[in-house]
C-alpha cells in the first residue's frame, strides 16, 4: 500500500478482482489497441496473478488506483474534481521487464482521465522502482497513436526513444526511457521485423 497527495495505491490482487475486470474489459480503456481488450474474468484474473507474483519475486509490480480520502482539515470543502473516496481510478505502476528494466504502466477510467492521475501515480511507482534498483532504466512502452500515453510519459522526464519492438507483446511501439535505450535495435530494421 502506497499513498499520494490524491490516490491511495493497493498492490493488485484477486481481492479486487471484479473492480481490475471493470477497467481492462471497458473498450474505452483500450481506444489505443482494442484487440487487447480483455474478454472475461479469466483474462483478467490470470492477469492479476502474474501481477501478484512479481509483488512477490521482485517486490513490485502494478497497483488498483482509488482515490485518497481527503484530509479531515478539507472534508467540508467539496472539489468537484476530487474523486469520491475509495473511487477506483486505475490500475498502473512498475515492474520488471524480460528486459530487466522497470516497465512503468498506467490504465486509468475514462471518467479519471485529464486529471493527472497517471502523472501521480507514475512518479511514487518510479521512485519504488529506483529504491529496489537505481541503475535499471524505467520505460514506458506507447502505442504511436496514443498521445495522452505520450505527453504522460513526458511528463515524468522520460525520453522517447524510437520505434522499438515491446518484448512483452511483440507490438512496435514508441519506448520512452529515461537511459539510452540499450536492448535492441529500433522496429523498422528488418532484422527485428523477421523476428
């Protein structure tokens, strides 16, 4: 568990199993790649659970985004902004790629969009990411046509790196890193095109 100024971070698992099928089963979540859309609850609890287990082989992985309650100083003040209290908003964080860098994700609700959740949400996963390893790079791997994604990714001081093959799903996409990016030649070679 993991708090910021506005989000309250829970490591995922299937405790919250029917809330992480509402976000990877709405097709608005995935307007950047709708095939990937999961389909039923065993899509997601698989998901769910290779997400459990790098909690427990690497120490961290992806939490279930909700919104923090609001300190007892601003209870009375309503934020039409602020989300209610417990409010699922996401799902995202860090983990190990096969690439041995921290992946940084985000997947947030339509209606948490334009928030800067994403933003808040990146940077405390990213700054876990380097407490467990400072020298792995953090990458954020875009879908080209996804600008929201990019200008988040931006946002957190990653650089974009090229068009680069995904090794988690073989898309090509834009990588965005905050290091060089030293794990494989750029997608449009046609050596890694063959691969």
């Amino acid at each position: 568990m993991h708090d910021t100024e506005r989000l309250h971070l829970v490591a995922v698992d299937r405790s919250q199993l029917e809330a992480v099928y509402a976000i990877q089963s709405d097709p608005h979540s995935w307007d950047h790649d709708p095939a990937a859309r999961h389909r039923d609850l065993a899509q997601t609890g698989a998901w769910v659970d290779r997400a459990a287990l790098r909690w427990l082989q690497g120490g961290l992985s992806y939490w279930v985004i909700q919104a923090r309650p609001l300190p007892t100083t601003q209870a009375a003040t309503t934020d039409p902004l602020r989300p209610d209290q417990g409010a699922l908003l996401g799902l995202g964080g860090c983990q190990r790629q096969v690439t041995g860098a921290w992946n940084v994700f985000y997947r947030l609700a339509p209606h948490a969009r334009g928030q800067g959740f994403a933003v808040e949400m990146a940077r405390a996963a990213i700054e876990a990411a380097r407490t467990l390893d400072d020298d792995a790079p953090v990458v954020a791997w875009v879908h080209q046509h996804n600008a929201a994604s990019r200008r988040a990714a931006t946002r957190l001081g990653l650089v974009d790196r090229g068009l680069h093959v995904d090794p988690s799903d073989g898309q090509e996409k834009i990588v965005f890193s905050d290091h060089p990016w030293p794990f494989g030649r750029a997608a449009r070679d046609p050596d890694v095109a063959r691969m």
